[in-house]
C-alpha cells in the first residue's frame, strides 16, 4: 500500500524572474529536485520494516531486466510504483503537492507495468479505479482526479484518456485475465463509443484538446488523436480476445478509416499539427508496442519512423536526453525522462535493442541519490523536478519486459 507523502514544491519564482531579467540569450536557473520528506536519502531503506514488505512484494511477481545490469533500476523502479499506489487502486504520479493526483494516462501506464511484472492483482485495481472515475460519455475523463475519486476540474478534459486506458486493458489482458476486473468491460465499451463519437467512425480528426503537454489548444494535435487510434486499435483486439467477433470487426473498420485519416490530415511531417507545431514524442504512439504496424496504410510506417529519426536530433538536450516537443514552451535545456524512455520502449518494441540499451543506460546513470527516476536531468546533468515519477518508471519497466521478452509478444506486441 502507498505510504503517503507530502511535500512542499519549490518554484525558485525570484530566480527566474532575475534570468528573464539577464536579456533574451540569459538561461532560466536550473530546476531543482523534488522529493519527499522521509523518502529514501539512498538506495538504501531506514525502515527494516518496510524493506521487508516490499521485498515480499517484489518476490511475488517477476523483475523485468533481472540479471542485466539495469536490475537495480528496475527494482527501485518497482517499488516507486507500488509506493504510490493506494489500496483502492489510485496512483498518484509523484512525491506530493500537484503530483498527488490520478492521471488516466499514469495510471494506464503503471497497470501494465505492474501487469508486465506479474502483479496482476495490484494491475486490476488500478483498472477498477479508472473504471470508478467520473466519466462525460462525450469527452471521457478530467484530465486528473484527486486521490479520492473527486473530479479535478480546474483543467479541461483530456480525450486522450480513452485511448491510454483502452491500450492499457487490452495490455493486461494479453498478459494474464486475472488483471483485468469485472468493471473493464463497461470501461472498455465506454470509451469506444467516445472515441469512435469524437472521430465520426474514423472519418475526421477528434476536436481539439490538450494532451500530455497540458497546455489549451486550438487545433487537434497528434497528442490527442494518436492515443485514440493506438487505444481502438488495441479495443478491436480485445473484443477478439473477449469473443466479441462482432465489435471487433466493427472497430476494426473505424481504426483502418482513422490512421486514413491521420495519414491524410497529418501526414507526410506528422508535426504536433500536422505541418505546424513541430515535432515531438507523440510520435512514437503511432508505432509499436502502441500501434501494430498492420494497422497503419502503407508507406505511413516508413514517414513516421522518419519523422522519429528528426524528432530525436532536433529534440536533443545537452544532457543526453530529449525535451517533450522540438517547440517546447519551457526554456532551461532540461530533459524530460518520460518522452526519452517512450524512445526507449519503441526501439525496444521494433527491433532496436541496443538503442533501447543506450536510453536505458542513460536514464540508470541519471537516478538520483536514493534510486528512483526523476522528470526531468538538467542541462548539467542532475535530476530535477518531481521524483520518482510513477510514469517514467513505469516506461522504463515495459521496456525492460520487452528486451526481455517476457510476456512473449502477441497480437499487436511485435
């Protein structure tokens, strides 16, 4: 069960105002770590009590990476998950202050993980939850929710929710049944009939709204509709799994018309808008462990793996790793450890293991002092920002089960 945290968040408002204040070629200061008060100071624990309880956590399901030298990682990355999952099966994203809440997105991500490791028990609560949220059946869900299940609606909705959590319950199923709930199909359903909704059954682009950068917007981003398609994609193959033939089929049709459309209205550059807006890591959506190639028109795979390519050299850091979008709106030259591992985990998923290796060694070497992955390294190369961060630990641990193979990969997995 999840030890709760609070921590202060620390904004450094004057030092950034004084950088702004230094002329336009001034860089912002450097962010600072956040972590927990009482949280591990090294990879080590203090509480013998709780090192035992998590060490039985650990042995009752399986450590992606063992035995390479990504093991540790990969331990630490596993109990920072299960730190921040609660017995009703929220997980927050972070150590406190605004990271205290349940995005559908990080929870998505961390329900396969805990699946892929073989805690199919912790991986159905999580579903369950996300079931039990308040859900608009023309957008889906809030773009997050309060530990407790309260709507949190100081933001807009995120459609891509959908898509996230629909990938996520065709994952867990595909690894064991046991993890997915009885509430999952209701879910399921749900979001299909939102989404198949908000793209008229593939025919047009869903409207416009924020995605994981999590700022307003006027056109529909890749963001957005990239979620949805790899989300239908991976609920057409559920209902196969689920001997609904019938609505498989019937999704099936709407994935096909989308990745058309998408290929039409956002191809050949794949931009965040198409031909505007830059590059950036929604990208890699389009491509497995997300997006069976299959599901795609021809000659799409061959343009968005190209666009990929540029999106890595363009969205380079100096320390090592890739800012969210090669247009970015935060200066500071930090990167951002979620969008280099979703790099990770497509290298992983098509073939290319030893950059898969690269990136993963990278986000080892730049853990902080107790162990867990943080947001963001800055551009001198020290953690910064919220740490752990229940999402980048959770791609770093699907990345792990793909180089090794564990579960073998199936429809959809390749």
């Amino acid at each position: 069960m999840r030890r709760r945290i609070v921590v202060p968040v620390l904004l450094g408002v004057a030092a950034l105002v004084a950088g702004a204040a230094a002329g336009p070629r001034a860089m912002p200061p450097e962010e600072q770590l956040i972590a927990a008060p009482g949280y591990r100071a090294q990879p080590a624990y203090a509480d013998n009590g709780q090192e035992s309880a998590d060490q039985r956590w650990l042995a009752s399901g399986t450590v992606p990476g063992a035995g390479t030298g990504w093991e540790d990682m990969a331990r630490w990355a596993l109990v920072d998950v299960h730190t921040h999952l609660e017995a009703d099966g929220a997980v927050s994203a972070g150590p406190g202050g605004p990271w205290d809440h349940f995005w559908p997105r990080d929870g998505s991500f961390a329900a396969v993980a805990l699946s892929r490791s073989g805690h199919s028990r912790d991986a159905a609560s999580v579903l369950d939850r996300l079931a039990r949220l308040e859900f608009d059946p023309a957008v889906g869900f809030q773009a997050r929710y309060a530990m407790d299940g309260t709507p949190l609606t100081d933001r807009p909705r995120q459609s891509d929710g959908c898509g996230w959590v629909l990938w996520a319950v065709a994952e867990v199923r595909h690894d064991s049944p046991a993890g997915v709930p009885p509430t999952a199909s209701g879910l399921r359903d749900r979001c299909v009939r939102t989404l198949t909704t908000l793209v008229d059954d593939g025919r047009r682009l869903p409207p416009p709204s924020p995605d994981y950068w999590e700022v307003p917007v006027t056109q529909t981003s890749l963001g957005t509709v990239a979620p949805m398609l790899a989300g239908l994609s991976a609920a057409a193959r559920d209902y196969a799994a689920t001997g609904d033939l019938a609505a498989s089929s019937q999704v099936r049709s709407t994935v096909r018309r989308l990745a058309s459309t998408v290929a039409r209205d956002m191809g050949p550059a794949y931009q965040r808008f198409g031909d505007t807006g830059g590059l950036d890591a929604s990208l890699v959506v389009l491509l497995p462990p997300f997006t069976p190639e299959g599901d795609l028109p021809a000659g799409m795979v061959r343009e968005v793996e190209r666009a990929v390519a540029h999106y890595q050299r363009e969205a380079s850091q100096p320390a090592g790793g890739v800012s969210p979008g090669v247009e970015w709106l935060k200066p500071g030259g930090a990167s951002w450890t979620p969008q280099t591992a979703l790099l990770g985990l497509s290298d992983a998923a098509t073939g290319r293991g030893g950059a898969a290796g690269e990136r993963l060694d990278w986000l080892d070497a730049h853990r902080t002092a107790y162990g867990s992955l943080p947001e963001k390294v800055t551009r001198t190369g020290r953690p910064a920002g919220p740490a752990p961060l229940v999402w980048t630990s959770s791609i770093v641990l699907l990345t792990l089960a793909e180089l090794d193979g564990t579960p073998e990969p199936g429809p959809g997995r390749s």
